[in-house]
C-alpha cells in the first residue's frame, strides 16, 4: 500500500510528520510522493492562523474529491486542525476516514489500518496527556539538516493564540532521549541541528526545575559530526545570562537568534499578553550585540491586533527602525475564536492591517538590503543547498539563513560540491536579500561561526 503524506505548518508539525512517516515505513507501507499512484493519504493539519486553517481545510477537501472518485481508498486528518475541529471535520468534509489529534500521532498504523478496513477512528486523546517523543524518524529535509523539537506546549498563554488549545502546556523531552535521537541524526548524516519548541528557552523547567537549555547545547554541541547548531523561538524575557555565554563559547551554536516580539508598544503589548516592555526589549537587544557583536537577530511581528492605534503602530515602526533587526517578518492579526483577543473591542479592518505590514516589511527590505552589502568581503562558512547548473552555480545558507524563512546565498564555482558540504566563501555581492560569493581558498582563520 502506498502512501501520500502532506505535512503542513511549523517546524514542529513536521517533526510530528516524520515520526508518523517513520511509523507507517516501518509497519511495511510504502510512502510516495506521487498522489496519484497513492492508496491513501495523510494530511498533517495545521490551525495556528486563519492562513493556515484555510490552507488545512482546502488541502483535505481536494483530497476528499479523491477519496469520493474512488482514487484513493483512505483519507485522515492528522495534527492541529484535526485535534481542534475533530467535529467539524466530520461534518463538513464527511470523505476523511480517520482522525488523529496532536497526541496521538504514535496511533497513525492501526489509524491507518483501520480505516482501509471501512471503519471511521478518531484517535483524540486529552491535550494534557502524555506528549509522543523519541520515535523513529523518516527524514524528509534532504539529511544535511534537522529539526529536533525539545518541547511540546506552551505555558505563555498569549491573547492571541490558540496554541495551549491544541498542544497543551509545556512539557519538555527528557534531555537523555534528545541525546540519542541527535546522535542517531547524526549517524544518518545530519550536520545541522535545529531546536524547535514552542518556546526553547524554558527547556527543563518542568522536568528538572530548572532552564536547562545551555546544558542541553553543551551536550549536543559534543556529539561528532554535528557541526552546527541553531536554535529558534526564544522569548525575550526567558534569555539568561547563562544562556548567552554559552552562545558565546559554544563553537557549534550559530550566533542566530530568533526572539519574537510581536509588537513595541506597551499598550498592544500588554493586550496581547506578553512579558516584555519596549525598554526592556532595547535593553536586550544592546546587551546581545554587545556580547555577540555578530550575532544575527531574527523577530516577528503582528500588524493590526485588536485596539492598535496609529500611534500603537508607528511605535513599532519606530522600534524597527532603531533595532536594525537582520530578519524579521509580519504577520496580520488573525481573529481566532476561543482567544480572549478575538472577544477584544476595537479589531482592525482587514485592509489596515495589510497595509500597516507592508509598510514594515518595506522598512525591513531597506534595513536588509543595507545589512546584505555590509557582508561584502566577509569569508563565511556556508552549507550547501542545491545547485543550479545552468548558471553553474550552487544555492547555499550562511549561519545568518534557517531554511526556508530567511535568504540563501549564491555560490559560483567551477568546483563540483554535493548539497550538504561546508564550505568557506567570500562574500562577493549583495542581491536584495541574498547574497553571492565565491570559494575561498586562501583563508584558514575561522572568521565567523556558521
């Protein structure tokens, strides 16, 4: 039997997407992807924003034409959207078969199984139960690098987010099965380490009554073959000092951080929840650059959230402009039943939010553009990507790009390189976002830490 897998939304939906796969190859199906030769379909949901809740919804309706016409035999609803609107799935989209909710990932065989037998399953359990780690993994990022998510949860309880709705609270993998799931990453050729957590910085405080995210860089850092580390989501007001030395001493950890902030002004951000103030966010953001004068800082932001004033956004505005972040990205508001911000007076019309995001993200191409050109000349360690042989050139990331969100950087070499090799290049030119270059033959000083 073959299977066609859709993995859609976050990082962490497409860790949970591998170890389904790594289940299903395991109990002897055969994964495709070539919809039309497969028996069945997995469609891993995702609810987070409007977005991506249109997306879930449309992806299972064009495969529930399928299942009607006969052109596959079983359709399930797996990941957030399915944990969430289990009902309305059944209701609205009566050709999917099975459902699996966000805990119940290890059911999807015998999900599977049954529903090639007639039968309809729903594998629901409670959101607080226990979280599914440390099963076996189909890798579907090409094996030079991967995602290890370290946390399931969140505890933030943000206004506007539905998050503890559908995973529940924060609750850490034990730091041993972490260890041995890097290593097994490692053993199959990953180089490339990326920590993902609905929020990392609290790793192990439920566990071990402490923050022990340091620790847990330090132990992987040690791990032969992986040569680079990246962590993402780090919240501002969870960043210790502890944590920051390491990314001062620790070889492995690109100095890259991704902190989203959401909004500068106090007022929004009081509204939405969160722990920070503008001063205290400049204050961090001082203290990161001078502590890690290379560092590469990446935020997010929402545009439009319920009672933001002209004056709530050109605090923002300003915020961005003085902060110079290296990436950064907007989202509008998404009004998502069941947050205390969706029942907010004063939600913002549809088009000021997109026009409020637009005039960030132009702020934000200007700052980048700039910040592109200032790597001209520099020799940084790149990993390669793909090639692109009619330009005879290759698509590689500096530590400064995680993939698939920020940019890549163009490589031109006559030498013949596969994707996952490192390599020194020169900063040649800047395109925009991306950056070009050539190799580097004479430099043997590591001059960044990619």
């Amino acid at each position: 039997m073959k299977i066609f897998f859709v993995s859609l939304g976050c990082d962490k939906n497409l860790v949970d997407s591998e170890m389904m796969l790594g289940q299903l190859n395991k109990a002897g199906y055969e994964i495709t992807d070539n919809e039309d030769e497969a028996d069945a379909v997995v469609v891993n949901t995702c609810c987070f924003i409007g977005d991506a809740k249109q997306e879930s919804i449309n992806t299972l309706i064009e495969f529930g034409e399928m299942r009607k016409n006969g052109s596959i035999k079983a359709l399930i609803a797996a990941g957030c959207l399915a944990q969430r609107y289990s009902d309305d799935i059944r209701e609205s989209i009566p050709e999917v078969d099975g459902i699996i909710g966000t805990m119940s990932i290890d059911e999807i065989v015998p999900a599977l199984d049954e529903c090639l037998k007639g039968s309809r399953p729903d594998f629901l359990k409670p959101i607080s139960g226990d979280m599914v780690y440390g099963k076996d993994r189909l890798m579907t990022t090409g094996g030079h690098y991967e995602f290890l998510k370290i946390a399931e949860g969140c505890n933030k309880f943000c206004t506007y987010c539905v998050i503890p709705q559908v995973r529940g609270t924060y609750r850490s993998v034990p730091m041993d099965v972490l260890l041995a799931e890097a290593k097994d990453l490692a053993d199959r050729g990953v180089k490339e380490l990326i920590l993902v957590a609905q929020e990392t910085t609290l790793y192990g405080v439920d566990l071990y009554g402490e923050k022990r995210l340091p620790k847990l860089l330090r132990a992987l850092s040690e791990i032969p073959g992986i040569f680079t580390i990246r962590v993402q989501y780090m919240y501002p007001e969870e960043l210790t000092d502890e944590l920051i030395e390491e990314f001062k001493v620790n070889k492995k950890l690109c100095r890259y951080m991704d902190i989203p902030i959401q909004s500068a002004s106090d007022r929004v951000l009081k509204r939405m929840g969160r722990k920070t103030n503008r001063a205290e966010l400049s204050e961090l953001i001082a203290k990161l650059r001078r502590e890690l004068p290379d560092i590469c800082l990446r935020t997010t932001l929402i545009s439009g959230f319920p009672g933001e004033t002209r004056k709530d956004f050109k605090e923002t505005f300003d915020f961005v402009k003085e902060a110079r972040f290296d990436r950064l990205g907007v989202f509008t508001y998404s009004r998502e039943e069941g947050t205390p911000a969706a029942a907010m007076r004063g939600q913002v019309p549809e088009f000021i939010k997109k026009h409020r995001r637009n005039i960030l993200m132009k702020l934000q191409r200007d700052i980048a553009y700039e910040k592109a050109y200032d790597d001209v000349g520099r020799v940084l360690t790149v990993m390669v990507e793909g090639a692109i042989p009619e330009e005879g050139a290759y698509v590689c990331r500096t530590y400064k790009d995680a993939p698939g969100v920020d940019g890549y950087l163009f490589l031109e070499t006559d030498k013949e390189l596969m994707t996952g090799d490192i390599v020194r290049v020169r900063v040649t030119g800047a395109r925009q976002y991306d950056l070009t270059g050539v190799i580097d033959d004479e430099s043997t000083e590591q001059t960044d830490n990619a």
